[in-house]
C-alpha cells in the first residue's frame, strides 16, 4: 500500500495537488452570497453548471455503450448503467432547482438537494461496483434496463415520497444537520474509495485506477464544501458544483483512455511493431487495391528495392518463370476474390541474378461485405528451394561418392528393367567388393580410404554406360545395373573392364596404391525377379569370387552355391533371433564318478528358427562367430546361465557349478571380462560357481592380453577349464601360465573308447596328465556302460552324456536336479563293496 501511495504521489500529485489549493482557498474565504439580487443569472449559472456535468455523464454512457458493443467488459457495463441513473437524477436536480419552472411539481431547495444526494451516493456507489471488479455477466441491454428502472424509481421517491425523505433545508438556516452528516458520510466514503483504489492498483492498471482515486477525492473535497454552505446562492455551492464537474472530468477522460483513446494507442503501435518486423522480417509486406495495385509494400526486401511496385499489379512487374496459363489461372483466382498461397515467380535481381518468391494473400473487405483489394507477404524462396533440392538429393544419393543409394537403385530398378523400357527384359546385377580395403583404410586413415571410394566411384560411372546405374550401398561394397542385356557376355566383358580399370595405380598419402575388387553377378528374371533377391544371389557370387582368391568375378550358379546361400541364410537369420527371442539355453548335468552326486551343469546354446525349427549348434554357431554376432550372444548366454544358476541356489538346490563356453572371437572383439563381472553383479551368483570353458586356439591368440584378463577373472574365484583337450594344439606350457582347473576330454576321444585302442591310450594319457598338473578331468558324450566303466578304471573325474541325461530346458532340468540330489546316479565305484 505504502509502495502505491507513493507511485500516486508521483504520477497524479499534478491534478490532485491544484484541487486541493482551490479547496483550502474556498474554505478560507468568509460566506459570502452570489447573485443575491440576480436570482435569474444564479439559475442560469446553476443550470448552466449541471448541464455540463450531466453532458459529462452521457459522454460516460455513450463510451461505455460503445465498449460493451465491441467486447465483453463488465467495467464498462457497471459505468454505463451507474452514469446513465446520474446523468438523469443530475439533470432532473437541475430541473427543481428552488425557482425553476414547474416540473411535474413545484421545484424547491429541499427536491432539488434530494436529487443532488442521490446523484452522488450514484456515484459513489457505480465506482465502490468498478473497484471490487464485479465480473457480472449482462449484456448492454441489461445494464441500461437497471438503470431505468432504478432511475424511475428515485424519480418517484423525489416527486411524490418527499415526505419519506429526512429535511435537509431550512430557509433561513441552510441545510440540517442530517445533510451536512450526509455529506461528511459520502466525504468518507469518497475518501475510502480513493484509498482503495489505490490500493488495489497493479502494474497492468495503474494508470486508471489513480485516475479514479484523483476523480473520488475531488469528489470528496467537494462534499465537504457543499456540507456548509448558508444559501443556495452561497459562493460554496457554486464551488460545490464546480468540483463536481471537475471529477466528472476525471472520470471521463479515464473512461475514454480505456474505450478509446488506449486501444487506438495500442493498435497504432502495434501497426509501428508490425512495420519495423515486416522489414526486419524474411517475408515482405505488400497490400493490393480493389485493381489489384499495389499501394503499400515493404521497404526493402532481401536487398530488392519493393517501392518499384507501387501503382502496378503483379503480372506488370518484370516476372519471370511464369507462364501464360498460370497467370490466366491466377487473375482468375484473383477476381473471384479468394485466397492464394505459394504463387511462386522469378524475379531478376541483378544481372544474371535470379531469386525465386512465393506470395500469399487474402482478399479484404469492408463491413458492408465490399471488395476492397488484397493484402499478403511475400517469401523469397530461393534458399529453400535450393535446401530442399540438397535435402532430395541426399534423400537419393550417397553423401561420400554422389552415386545414387538403396533407394534409388530400387527405384530405377523398376524403371530400367520394366518392358516399356527395354523390349528384352533382361538386367544384370554386379556387386563389386573391394580386396583389402579395410587394410588400406587402417593403415592410411579414414580420410584415404574416403579418397579410395570416390576414386572407384569416378572409375566404374567412367566405364560405366550411360544407361547403366552405378550404386554404392555403403562400406566398399558398390552396385553395378545393367538394364536392357542381350547377351550375358556383356556383363563379362563390363566386369572385365570395371577390374582392368580398378587395378590402375593411384596416389593416397604419398604412396602408390593399386586396388582390386571382387564380384558376384546375378541376372533378371533368370536368379529373381525383384533387387533383393538379385542382391542376396550376387552376394553368394560375390563371396565365391573372394573363395576363389578374389579380384574375379562369380555368375550366381544355383547348384553350386547352396552352401554359401544357406550361411548367407543363417547369418540374416542370427541378427534378429536374440531380439526376437528365438535363442535359448539348455542344461546337461555333470557327476562326479566317485560318488554319482551331480556337480554342475554345462550352458548349451539352442536355435529355434520359427520356419526352420531347431537349429544344430554345429551349423550356426561358426556362422555367429565368422560375422561377430557370437559377441553379443555369448554377452546373453553369460547373463541368462548365471540368473539361472543363481536361481536354482535361492531355490534349495546346493550350490552347483554353471559352466559357459566361450570363444575365441569374443576375446578378440568383446570385454569378456567386463561381461563376466557384470553376469555375476547381475545375477548374485558367487564367482566360485561360474566355470568358463575354453577352446585351446583361445590360449595361443594373444596369449598376453587373454593371460592379463583370465588372471584377473581367476583372483575372483572363476574357475577355468579346456573344452576338447586333444584336438587342437595341445601345449602344455599354457596348462600352467593360465592356472587352468580342469581338462574336458573330446567326445570323438570317448565315443570309439571301448573299440579303437589308440583313443583309449590318448584317454588314459590325459587323465594321468592331468593328475600330475593337479587337474581335473571331466569326459564329454558318455553314452554307454562301457564308456563308463573304461573311464573309470582310467581314473577319470567326472563325466557328462546321454548316460546321464541328455541336455534339457531349465524347467525340466530343475525337475531332474531336484531327483539326483536326492538320490545319486550309481557308477562302477560307488557300487563296489
């Protein structure tokens, strides 16, 4: 409050402080009457007076009739019912003033003060409403019927309800005590008002609302002036009156500030705003007459001089780029009074200097529904255009080379091989795979090896013909379409050329570089009728042409190349079955042959294919481990045998060992470690109960590095063994640089084990061996008694096979677990005695 006293002290103090000198000045002077002797000149001047404050009053209620028309503003609406009742109870005081003529009745002192009482308790009363921002919801109508009515019934009361009315004058003495206490009453209340509005200013409205307190305190001032005055022609009800007009100056001003005056201000300069952004703005400004003229336009626009426009329509501008049946279209359009939108013409800047502009426009009219022209912007659109033709290009062509991508190899492939475009309906499809590029590309850098693949770009479009589409699909793999073949050995003789070509030396980071490539063909309709089955056969030839010691070329021969289809097959196959989950794990158990108690289970990888069905490990898992797809798989395979391990432990099972193969690729491409600590985090699974099974071409690659991390995995408690002891290298030196804990002896050792006395000599070796490093030894594939019984006269430690059970899902296996824990198997040494 404080804060807005001392904002109204600032902003109004200039209207109030003047009122408040004429006041102290006027209450100063001693009584004294005016036209005592001139009772016609006081009624004139009195009449005179009221006149005006009532043409002030209508001025209110015309203004706020007009707000209320144009919106819905319940401030307008309160001052156009409150002033229309003052207006009328003003000018019906003014009218039985003691010695006008008869109006209805005798006028009189005490009518005529009844009148002016009621007009200002009007008053305070309309701005008490306006200040509490009553939000009441009539409509114009509404408020002048209130008016009306309340009006006609204060007109009553004073008429024919005098005698309900307290005395207010007494000839002789002036006004009674009960009207000078009125009159102190609505100096209060004026007063408080004041205050309030103060109070309840706010930035948004500020100025108005001390323009209301400034009006209700001259008001005030007023009341006490009128509280003392002897007669009615004392000089202080002429000054009564006078302050009376002055605060319906104020309220006047404030009220056409509101309607009128401040929203004209507002749009004006919102017109300045919208000027200053239309030149500041991309897009130019521009309005048409009824002749389609143009009369105003933007200053400038992206350096082009707009005031050249003027007086002229558009298709009388220097225009280019658009043709007579457009503009017919458009004139058209035009005298039909519609909108338009993206009417896009040319026009010429400078010389050899083109831009390219798209306007919009929208018919204007009048309120009687006349046509009065247009108005709209203008956009240059060069740019755009220009963006929008990169953006298609890119859409269509590799960024690196420039040839044309997948998508538009499949678009023109339908184009170039359709028989209204070549009556023989033949194409051939050559893939072209660099040799060694990523050699070249590691060796020299990114940047050489770009260089390389623009090079062999610019080289196959060269011997390329013209009608043919040279296609790079990413990575060093391009595409070769040859539309309209008659003979097949065209397609030698283009795949002859495009390698003749290729091999020509050239220069990458100083050195001398000569290249080769590899490439399948594939012929339409003969190996498929639409481009990916004609890319899923080059790809076969292609990867015949690298078997056969590459920089060749392959035709895709059916018979011949099952076996590459059926790994092309597999690989595609893998790359969705862990997200689809089709991959799965199953469990074989493994016994100890001492006591037949089971001690672990081993994790085998399972594949089953929805069309094809179970899948052997033995086809798929090379296929995982050539593409590097066994990374993340054995990532899944780690994770998914620790929870279920884990699982089995929380479940009442005692703690059995869960043994996972690994392979050599993930230790070359993957984190094995990080993929063993994060299954074992994971799943809680202790470190003691993971067993990793390791091939031996594991040990010998990058012995260091693979040493450094299995240490590391060892220090944890993960215990390690050899998968297929015997096939492979067979070193005993890493036995012991990697700690291993346990030797799996090959089932093509087992299998023959009774019959073939060579693989029962390699068993026996193995098992004394390791008994002598301190290893264990576990035989894989024990299918027989007899296998059984031979292993255990060899002293072989545990065992795993058909003998026992056959892999199984975990559910099953839970099931089997729960069995042999209660009950071991039985084998030759714990039956004997």
């Amino acid at each position: 409050m404080l804060a807005n006293l001392k904002n109204y002290w600032r902003c109004d103090a200039r209207y109030f402080l003047p009122a408040v000198l004429v006041f102290v000045a006027a209450m100063a002077l001693p009584p004294f009457p005016l036209f005592e002797d001139r009772a016609s000149s006081m009624l004139q001047l009195h009449l005179l007076l009221e006149l005006f404050a009532v043409i002030v009053a209508i001025l209110i209620v015309v203004v706020s009739w007009h707000d209320l028309k144009h919106r819905f503003n319940p401030e307008s609406g309160i001052l156009l019912a409150g002033f229309t009742m003052v207006a009328f109870v003003d000018l019906v005081h003014a009218l039985t003033y003691d010695g006008m003529p008869r109006l209805v009745i005798d006028s009189s002192t005490p009518r005529a003060i009844f009148f002016w009482l009621a007009g200002r308790t009007l008053v305070l009363l309309t701005l008490l409403l306006v200040v509490l921002r009553l939000r009441l919801p009539f409509s114009r109508y509404v408020w002048l019927g209130i008016a009306t009515v309340l009006g006609a019934g204060l007109f009553w009361l004073g008429t024919w309800g005098m005698d309900w009315v307290p005395t207010t004058f007494v000839a002789g003495s002036g006004v009674t005590t009960f009207k000078r206490n009125y009159e102190y009453g609505l100096f209060i209340g004026y007063v408080l008002l004041a205050l309030l509005f103060i109070y309840r200013a706010g930035a948004g409205n500020r100025p108005r609302s001390f323009a209301f307190a400034t009006s209700c305190l001259v008001m005030a001032m007023g009341e006490i002036v009128f509280s003392n005055y002897k007669a009615p022609s004392d000089f202080l009800n002429i000054f009564g009156h006078v302050f009376k007009i002055v605060s319906y100056a104020f309220l006047y001003q404030n009220v056409f500030v509101l309607a009128i005056r401040q929203p004209y201000e507002a749009l004006r300069k919102s017109e300045e705003r919208f000027r200053a952004l239309t030149e500041l703005s991309v897009d130019g400004y521009w309005e048409q007459d009824r002749n389609f003229r143009f009369t105003q336009v933007s200053q400038s626009f992206n350096g082009m001089d707009m005031q050249a426009m003027l007086g002229r329509t558009r298709w009388e501008l220097p225009v280019l780029g658009v043709s007579p049946e457009q503009w017919q279209v458009h004139r058209a359009q035009l005298e039909r009074h519609e909108p338009f939108r993206d009417f896009v013409y040319q026009v010429e800047v400078a010389p050899g200097q083109v831009r390219t502009l798209a306007a919009n426009g929208s018919p204007l009219f009048g309120e009687d529904g006349e046509f009065l022209g247009y108005q709209g912007v203008g956009r240059d659109i060069t740019d755009q255009l220009a963006a929008e033709k990169r953006i298609e290009f890119l859409a269509y062509h590799d960024t690196l080379t420039g040839l044309p991508n997948h998508r538009l190899l499949h678009e023109q492939f339908a184009q170039l091989t359709a028989p209204s475009m070549h009556a023989e309906g033949r194409a051939a499809l050559l893939l072209l795979d660099l040799d060694n590029f990523k050699g070249i590309n590691d060796i020299l850098g990114h940047d050489s090896g770009d260089a390389l693949l623009r090079e062999v770009a610019r080289r196959l479009r060269a011997k390329a013909r013209d009608v043919d589409v040279v296609s790079r699909q990413g990575g060093d793999e391009f595409y070769v379409l040859m539309p309209g073949l008659r003979h097949t050995d065209d397609v030698a003789l283009l795949a002859s050329a495009l390698m003749e070509c290729l091999q020509e030396p050239l220069m990458l980071a100083g050195q001398e570089i000569v290249t080769s490539a590899s490439m399948g063909v594939a012929i339409y309709p003969d190996d498929g009728a639409d481009l990916e089955t004609l890319r899923k056969k080059a790809d076969v030839a292609m990867y015949q042409a690298k078997q056969a010691g590459r920089n060749t070329y392959r035709f895709f021969d059916a018979a011949m190349n099952v076996e590459a289809f059926e790994h092309l097959s597999l690989r595609n196959g893998l790359h969705r079955a862990l997200e689809r989950g089709e991959l799965a794990l199953h469990y074989q158990p493994q016994f100890d042959l001492s006591s037949g108690v089971v001690i672990g289970v081993e994790a085998l990888l399972r594949w089953r294919h929805p069309e094809r069905g179970l899948i052997s490990p033995a086809r798929f898992i090379p296929v995982a481990e050539e593409s590097g797809l066994i990374v993340p798989i054995g990532v899944w395979v780690l994770r998914e045998a620790c929870r279920q391990a884990a699982d089995w432990q929380r479940s009442g099972l005692p703690g059995l060992t869960m043994a996972v193969n690994l392979s050599a690729v993930q230790f070359k491409r993957g984190d094995v470690e990080q993929s063993v600590l994060r299954a074992l985090e994971e799943s809680g699974l202790s470190a003691q109960l993971l067993e990793l099974e390791l091939t031996e071409s594991i040990l010998i690659q990058n012995a260091e590095g693979v040493l450094a991390s299995l240490k590391r995995l060892k220090q944890l408690g993960v215990k390690l063994s050899i998968d297929d002891f015997g096939t492979g290298y067979s070193s005993l030196s890493y036995l012991k640089r990697f700690d291993i804990d346990k030797l799996k002896i090959d089932q093509s050792f087992v299998r023959d084990l009774g019959s073939d006395e060579d693989d029962a000599a390699i068993v026996r070796a193995v098992i004394q061996m390791a008994h002598g490093l301190n290893l264990k030894t576990i035989a894989e594939g024990v299918e027989t008694v007899e296998m059984l019984e031979s292993l255990c006269r060899f002293g072989c430690d545990e065992a795993q096979g058909y003998h026992f059970a056959r892999p199984m899902p975990a559910a099953e296996m839970t099931d089997f677990l729960r069995r042999v824990v209660a009950e071991p198997v039985a084998t030759p040494l714990n039956q004997r005695g």
